[in-house]
C-alpha cells in the first residue's frame, strides 16, 4: 500500500504540472469561473482554495489592526504571477468570502468532449457565481416546427384583414 502520495500527475512533469495549476489558477481568479477537464478542475480547486485560504486570514489580521501582511502576499504571488489578480484576491475576494468557512470553489460536471470523449467541468468560484444571474430569467422554449408556421401564417393573414378592416372604415 502507497502512502502519502495525493493528486493527480495528469500526465505531466513536476514542473509542468505546477506551471499548469499556477495558470489555471490565476485564470479562475481572474475571471471567476474556467471551463476546463474534470481532472485538472480538481487539482486546481485544491490549489485555489488554499490561496483564499491564505489571503482571507491575512485579510482579516490586518482589519482586526494588525500590519499589512506582505508575507502573505509575497507566498500568493509565488503561485500567481500576475501582480493585478493578486491584487483583486486581496482586496475584492477575501472580503467577500471572509464569512465563509471553506468551499470557495465549486466543480460543475459538464459531460465529454467530442473530440476526444475527456470529461469536461466548469470550476467557478461560489460566492461570485455568475451564472446564477442569467438563470434568473425565464428561458423561452424551444417551439416546433408545427407552431412556427401556424404563426407565420396568423402574422401574414393579420395585416391583410387589419387593411380590409381600416378600407372599410
């Protein structure tokens, strides 16, 4: 039995799996949500929730009067290379997550790929859901074919009986 062997290698060397989980996640920081393989969304949750991890308890030592954590900063910014989404982590997502005990991220089965049948998933961060939004609205129905040209016709025979019914006037 093998011990103390966790994560997946995703076929990849040490130092190209790291630049890959650096990059993956320095995307969902930017853009809150990243659609991406189910395997490398796992990995990458793992990853992202220990930088939010990190930024929030620096956050919240430096509200309760602490000093500005650089430290903090200086061991975010060795996974994420990007100065602004460091920035952003700092002062828009751990304020906002600050309640919350963990679970920042959430993994979304999304079905296979057609081109090579790899299971795809969409990792997003919780509290900045953004397709909670878009589902808010009602989604209209697909209508068949039957429907379609029953209206089309109703809208062609309308105008013709509106102009009789205005020449008769």
């Amino acid at each position: 039995m093998i011990h103390g062997r966790a994560g997946r290698k995703l076929k990849r060397t040490a130092s190209h799996r790291k630049a890959l989980l650096n990059s993956l996640s320095t995307s969902l920081l930017r853009h809150k949500r990243i659609q991406t393989t189910l395997a490398k969304a796992k990995e990458t949750r793992m990853v992202v929730e220990k930088l939010i991890t990190r930024a929030k308890n620096a956050v919240a030592k430096e509200v309760e009067g602490g000093p500005k954590n650089v430290h903090a900063r200086r061991e975010v910014a060795r996974h994420i290379n990007d100065k602004d989404v460091v920035k952003m982590l700092f002062t828009e997502i751990a304020p906002k997550v600050a309640s919350r005990p963990g679970g920042y991220t959430r993994v979304i089965k999304l079905g296979q790929r057609l081109g090579d049948g790899a299971h795809v998933a969409m990792i997003e961060l919780v509290d900045f859901a953004l397709g909670m939004d878009v589902a808010a609205e009602p989604v209209k129905k697909k209508q068949d074919r039957r429907a379609r040209v029953n209206q089309k016709k109703k809208a062609k025979s309308e105008p013709a009986a509106d102009a009789a019914g205005t020449a008769a006037e």
